[in-house]
C-alpha cells in the first residue's frame, strides 16, 4: 500500500517544489496501490505545491476533436465529464476546482494561478493554441507532470504543433456551444486537428533528456516524465519549424505533407 507521505517524498524528488505550476497527465493504475486513491494522490500534489502554486489537468473527453466539433458538441462546464481517467475526474468534481470554457480541450485548476491560466478559452480558435492553458501555464513558468504516462498524452505538444507550422489543422471552421458556471450558452468557432493524423510525440524525449529540460523518476510504482513547458515548447518548436513533419509518424508524413 502506497501512503500519501510516499507520493509527497516521490513528488519532492522529481522536482517539484512548492509554488510551482504544474500541469499534470495522470494513471492512477500505473502508481499502484494508493491509500485513498485519487483523492491521496491530489492531495499529496496539492501539499507540495502550497496554496502559491496551481494544479491543472486536462478536462475532457475523449473522443477525437474532430468526431466532437463534427457532432456539434455542447460542452456543459459543470456537468461535462472528464473522461482522462479517474485522477482528472476526481479532480475535476473538487468544489474548489475551476474549469476552462472549451469543449474540446478543458483544462481543470486550483492554486494562485487557475484564474489567470483558465481564463477565455472559448475564445481561442484553435483550443490548443495561442491563448490556451497550454500556453499560459509555460508563460507562467509551468512544469507538465506525465504521471505514469509517457509524451504520446502530452497536449502540450499540440500547442508546438500548432504555433510552428506543423501541417496538423483542419481548414473548415466548426461551430460549438458551451454553457458556462452560471447556465448561459456561448457559441464558439474554431478549427480541428486533422483526424487519423498519427503523431510520434515519445521522440522528443531524448532530446528534452540530453538538454536538461525533462527529468525521469517514480512517483509510487508510476515511472514519471516532468518537464519544463516553455523550454519544451521552444526546443521542439524549433525542430518543428525547421521540418514541420518533426512529430507526424513516418507512415503518415506522405498524407500530412
């Protein structure tokens, strides 16, 4: 049985510390046997974090972006699932926890920063794109924890694809409704990642290793990634800019190209 203090001490190695922003990708079967599940394991990031920092998980479902914005999605704020496993629908239903308005790529947070870094989502028109949480947490200074899961979730990664000419978006712009904390409807707009493009997001980690911006260790039985956002998103945007087919799988880059 894996207590709390273990994640605590597991977490504080990897390098967190205590004000940090951290945007976390989480399996709560790969850490093994938690006392207290994942509400143990929330509270064992939020513990090390302190109330000066923020934790964020993506929110969402997870049906492909394109399926959803093709069925007209209505994203519902307060009653919309997280469908990310049961570490970000854990947190999701805190009532403390704060959401972004997207409907197809919601992130959930609760620290000094969720306000600032949850804030307009439905405006942007690419939900993983300037503006996004995914931006704003590595503005901030943010980590992203692969918490027994390795880059292949790592969303951030769209928002390098997306920024850096990676041929990886849709060209029809679709519409969706979100309905907002308080019951009002927005209609948004936006593009879509292109759907069955395969990406081969795990080769960017020997290079995050090799330059010091990813560090690998165990939280439970979890093998864990943490990674330093905005270094992240500059080095593989560089790479992406220089071959915008960098992170498409190689039986796929005649189709993207």
């Amino acid at each position: 049985m894996i207590s709390k203090d273990q994640l605590i001490d597991d977490i504080k190695k990897l390098g967190i510390q205590a004000g940090d922003h951290v945007l976390v990708h989480a399996s709560l079967s790969q850490i093994g046997q938690v006392d207290g599940g994942a509400p143990s394991v929330i509270e064992a990031l939020l513990n090390v974090l302190t109330e000066q920092g923020t934790l964020l998980m993506p929110s969402f479902q997870s049906a492909s972006q394109f399926k959803l914005l093709s069925a007209g999605v209505c994203f519902d704020l307060k009653n919309s699932p997280s469908e990310l496993g049961l570490i970000s629908e854990t947190f999701r239903k805190m009532p403390t926890v704060k959401r972004s308005l997207n409907p197809t790529h919601s992130v959930a947070a609760m620290g000094a920063k969720a306000d600032d870094i949850l804030s307009d989502h439905h405006l942007c028109n690419v939900s993983t794109g300037y503006g996004s949480p995914y931006e704003k947490n590595a503005l901030c200074g943010g980590k992203i924890l692969l918490l027994g899961v390795d880059h292949t979730v790592n969303t951030t990664l769209h928002f390098v694809e997306n920024t850096n000419g990676a041929p990886t978006l849709c060209e029809t712009v679709f519409k969706a409704e979100v309905i907002d904390d308080l019951g009002h409807k927005h209609a948004v707009e936006m593009l879509s990642h292109r759907p069955g493009l395969k990406r081969s997001y795990t080769r960017v980690e020997p290079l995050l290793l090799a330059a010091g911006l990813q560090t690998n260790g165990k939280i439970g039985d979890a093998e864990s990634r943490l990674i330093n956002a905005s270094g992240m998103i500059e080095m593989i945007g560089k790479k992406i800019q220089a071959n915008p087919l960098f992170l498409i799988e190689d039986s796929d880059k005649s189709s993207a190209s």
